[in-house]
C-alpha cells in the first residue's frame, strides 16, 4: 500500500526524541506519520494537507495543548484530536476532553494502546462518514435541526454547527435510541473506546459539551436529559427526530 493510501497521521510534539519515537513505531503500524514541533507549523499544515487523526502534545512552547485544542476546536476544527498529557492524573485527562480532545492518554502511555486509541477514532471516523452507510443518504430532523449522517454533518435552520467526531458520534447514538434512557456505560460501548480510563466522567463532558452545541431558549427543556440513576435521555420534539 502505497504512504498516501495509509491513514494520515499529524503529530506536534516539542520532544524530538518522542516525536522520532511515535513516527518510526507508528509508522512500522501501518500509518503514514508527519511529526512537527510547533503550533506555527500545524495551523501552516492544516489549511495545506489532509489528515485522518491529530496527536497534540498538551506540553507545547508558547501556546499549551489545552489551549491550542480549544482554539481549533472554536475555529471549527473538527479533526479527531487524541491528546498526550503531561502526567497521567485523571482530571488531567477530562480536562484535555473538556477543551475539545475526542481522547486522551498520559505520558506513560503504552505504545499499543496508543495504536488502539487512533484506530478506534479512526474507525469511528469511517463509520461517521458513511463509509459503512452502503453509499444512502441519511437524515434526520429535530427542532430546528437538520443532520446528514453520511456527510457528518448538523445545521441549525440550515445553518451549521460544528461537531467533533466524537459529539457526532454522541449525537448519532442519541438519534438511534430517541426517547430511551442510555446509561454512560452503553454510551461509552457505543463510542468504541473514547476516553475509556475517564470512565463515566468522559460520558458527563461529551454529553455537555453536545448539550450546550443543541441549546435552544424556545425550549423549556434540554433536547438531552439527565435520568438520576440511569443516565441520559434524548427527547426529540419531532417525530422526525429518529426511529
């Protein structure tokens, strides 16, 4: 398979000894790895080149991780993000994915999970661009909102909003269980391994960060609720909202 028919990986590290680490093991994986030190680089790669997957190291020079994620992510970058954290604290984890991290893994991270974290994002990817679709067209409707499953794509009175993959991901498992209480851990199988260290926590902050992307002052209840004891339920207010 030739390097351009591989998945597309980004990698912006400040460590040159980590970066030429991760681009020969990942590389040696079936990946086609472009390592860069800085942010200046990355948002000159980004408007240029496509990718599949972005590594961010959250200990960058000038301009954290954290920060630099949420940047993009305001920007309307909706690239799968799996940030590399400075120590391997749990908080550190939920706040890279409350800055707009699809995952994250700390510094002692071990080189086969970090292969299995990029390709469940991958594979979540695929799946969310209808690869897995048969080439139909789906859509959906609910309250002001238009979503093209195919295209990965939600507007709001045909105006777009932008998603990560994973608050896609989220929606998409939402709109096949309308009206039926999820649990966080049928939510977090359903993800295919996001943040899977986090645990239910993970769930909270992907299901706020959607929340708060489908807020609507017309309504006197949230389109997502949370069921005390059972989880989260997503209440449609239009029959076109799902099956």
């Amino acid at each position: 398979m030739s390097a351009a028919a591989l998945p597309s990986v980004l990698l912006v590290d400040n460590n040159p000894g980590m970066r030429a680490t991760l681009r020969r093991y990942l590389g040696e994986r079936g990946l086609n790895v472009q390592a860069i030190a800085n942010v200046l680089q990355l948002e000159r790669l980004l408007t240029r080149t496509p990718h599949d997957i972005l590594l961010l190291d959250q200990d960058l020079p000038g301009e954290g991780g954290l920060s630099l994620c949420r940047r993009l992510r305001v920007g309307g970058l909706t690239l799968p993000i799996l940030m590399l954290n400075t120590s391997d604290d749990a908080t550190d984890r939920i706040i890279g994915l409350e800055m707009g991290a699809d995952d994250c893994l700390g510094r002692a991270l071990q080189p086969r999970e970090l292969v299995a974290r990029i390709n469940a994002l991958l594979r979540r990817r695929q799946m969310i661009h209808g690869r897995h679709l048969g080439g139909v067209r789906e859509n959906r409707c609910f309250g002001p909102f238009q979503v093209n499953l195919s295209r990965m794509e939600l507007s709001r009175d045909g105006k777009p909003v932008s998603l990560t993959s994973t608050e896609f991901q989220m929606l998409r498992i939402f709109l096949s269980h309308p009206r039926r209480p999820l649990s966080r851990g049928q939510l977090l199988d359903r993800l295919k391994g996001a943040g899977t260290e986090a645990g239910d926590r993970c769930i909270d902050v992907l299901v706020s960060r959607l929340r708060r992307k489908l807020e609507d002052s017309s309504r006197t209840q949230s389109y997502l609720r949370t069921v005390w004891g059972q989880g989260y339920l997503f209440m449609p207010d239009d029959p076109c909202g799902g099956d």
